[in-house]
C-alpha cells in the first residue's frame, strides 16, 4: 500500500493533479503508523484505536514515543513546533484542495505547481525528519519488525563474546546451546525445518524436496510389503 501511494504521488504531481495533496498526507500518516506501532509499549500502550485520528496527533505521539519532546532545548523545540506546523498545513491545503477525500466545492481553481510542491516538501521534511531521529535509536528486538542486519553493533557484540554448541536430541531436533561469557548456558530448542526457514530458504526449498522423494519412497516400500 505504501508503495501504491507514493506512485500514486508520483503520477498525479506529474499530471498536474491535485490528488497528489492526498497522497502526500497519506504517507505521513502511514509513516507515522508504522513508528508508532514499532515504538509503543504494549504494556502502555499510547497507540490510538480511532482509524481517523488526526494528523497532527498522529505525528506528535510519533514524536513523543522518538522521545524527541524530552529534549531540553530550545531551538530544538522551536524546530518541533515548526515540523507539527507543516503538518497541521499539510492537513489544511489536502482539506481544501485534495481531489480523492475531502476536496471542497467551493474551491474554484486548481493550485499551482508550486503549491502542490510545496505540500509533497513538507511531507518529505516531516518523514525524513521522524526516520532521521528513529535511525539514531535501536529498537527493541523483541518487538521490533526491523531485520536482523539493523542491529549490526550488537550482533558484532554477541559474536565476540557468546559461543555456539549444537548437539541432536533422539527426536532429530537440533539444541543449540549459547554459551555466554560467565559460563552460563542458554539452551534453545531448534527443529530443522525452523532452522533452515529462518537462515536459508533455498536450502529449506532443497531439503524439502529431497524429504517429499523419501517419503515417497518410504510409502511405495511399504505398499510392497
């Protein structure tokens, strides 16, 4: 959907279309879902429940959860208040000009190019702005719906100092013990199919071949018999 919208920005900027008003606004509200629901304590949550919650709310508790309310300075906050500016701007200029979901009848030419430009800038200012301050944090690798590359720091910290030892339980499934630097040992419980669907899909594409024709065998071996 995210990439639907911004092609839809793209084509309608390109034709001259207000409708690109809307798209705008559409990907700063999407932006701003996805870090609130990456960032927001389930244990607390602050995520609203209304799909039409406002724009400007929808940044600023994205601001907040980026902890960038917290920060005690005052051109910083000055610089805050603008970018909840441009979104309560955005939201006004899509209100009275956006083709797809509220535009208004009583609006008698269609902008310019350069106004249509100026509402697709502030919405990159603001999203470039929120993931600017997101890349500077590490998200919680429990919750988070990052890959495994993003957290490059910590996994180079694991690697140095926690050890691996793989043993074969009588059911076939693999135990992976880490051992941590202290000596203590963390078991983890791992089947084959989960191992190689996590690491490698092509080999689990290959072992699950080579596994149907064994079955296949086993079943017609026991049909002869």
């Amino acid at each position: 959907m995210l990439q639907q919208t911004f092609e839809t920005l793209e084509r309608e900027f390109n034709d001259e279309n207000d409708a690109c008003i809307d798209a705008a606004k559409g990907l700063v509200e999407c932006a701003c879902r996805v870090l609130i629901e990456e960032l927001d304590d389930p244990l607390a949550p602050l995520k609203p429940n209304a799909t039409d919650t406002p724009l400007g709310q929808l940044v600023g508790l994205a601001t907040r959860l980026l902890g960038l309310g917290a920060v005690r300075h005052r051109a910083f906050s000055d610089l805050i208040k603008q970018h909840n500016k441009l979104t309560e701007t955005l939201r006004v200029l899509r209100n009275e000009a956006g083709t797809v979901s509220h535009g208004k009848d009583g609006f008698i030419t269609k902008l310019s190019i350069h106004h249509r430009g100026s509402a697709m800038l502030a919405a990159d200012a603001i999203i470039t702005f929120l993931h600017e301050a997101y890349l500077e944090r590490e998200p919680d690798p429990v919750r988070t719906f990052e890959p495994y590359e993003r957290f490059e720091s910590s996994n180079v910290i694991i690697d140095e100092f926690a050890s691996l030892r793989a043993e074969l339980d009588d059911e076939g499934s693999l135990t992976v013990v880490v051992v941590l630097p202290e000596g203590e040992e963390v078991p983890l419980a791992i089947e084959p199919s989960r191992l190689l669907f996590g690491i490698d899909r092509e080999a689990y594409k290959a072992v699950l071949n080579a596994c149907r024709d064994a079955k296949l065998t086993e079943v017609q071996e026991g049909k002869i018999t």
